[in-house]
C-alpha cells in the first residue's frame, strides 16, 4: 500500500491540473466550451445559439467551440446548452484550441513590383 502512495499522489495532482484553469480569468471574456465527444461542429455551433452565443472559432476537435461570453449568465447557458465545461480560453493555448491565424500571409497582403 505504501509503495503505491506516490503513484495515487501523482494521478491526483495531475488530475486536479484542470480544475487550476477554472480559477485562472478569462483573457479578453474569451471562453473555451467542451461539449461531449462525439459533437460535431454543427452541433456546438446550435447549442451556442440556444445558449445565445455566436462561436468565435472551433478547437482542435470538433466538439471545442471558443465563445466571447460578455454577460455573467454565459457560462451556465452554454452548460444548459450541453457544454461539459466552460474554462478560459487561455488555459487551452497549445493543447486544445489551434493557435494558428486564418490571415494571409505578408506575401500575399502586399503588392510585387514585378509584372
């Protein structure tokens, strides 16, 4: 039993590493909803709507949406909508929300002398 007391201690700690996000503010209102798995993009785009949100951009997985919540009842309308979780945006960059920017790239933005 005791040699098993550092392995428990480690799965609890690591386990509890999310919850951490919770307490963390929001960067710009910015919250990330997980909806279960299995959900399409279709389908966290109309939970969002029934809860009154419109997506900013979808996660790394289809059932991540990214919403800007701006009213204090946001966050249990996406519950009630069907989200598991409703956490900062922030907490998730690198892992579960996509980073990457859909701009163009300078090399298209701007003009070439050449013909």
């Amino acid at each position: 039993m005791l040699k098993s007391i550092p392995t428990i201690l480690l799965i609890a700690i690591i386990g509890a590493t999310p919850l951490l996000a919770a307490a963390e503010p929001a960067v710009d209102n910015r919250y990330a909803a997980i909806f279960p798995p299995g959900w399409q993009a279709r389908d966290v785009v109309l939970a969002a709507a029934e809860a009154g949100q419109s997506t900013l951009t979808m996660g790394r997985t289809a059932n991540i949406g990214v919403f800007e919540l701006t009213t204090p009842y946001g966050r249990q309308a996406l519950h009630d909508a069907g989200a598991w979780f409703v956490l900062p945006a922030s907490a998730f960059r690198g892992c579960l929300i996509d980073q990457s920017t859909n701009s163009p790239s300078s090399r298209f933005t701007t003009e070439s002398l050449s013909t």
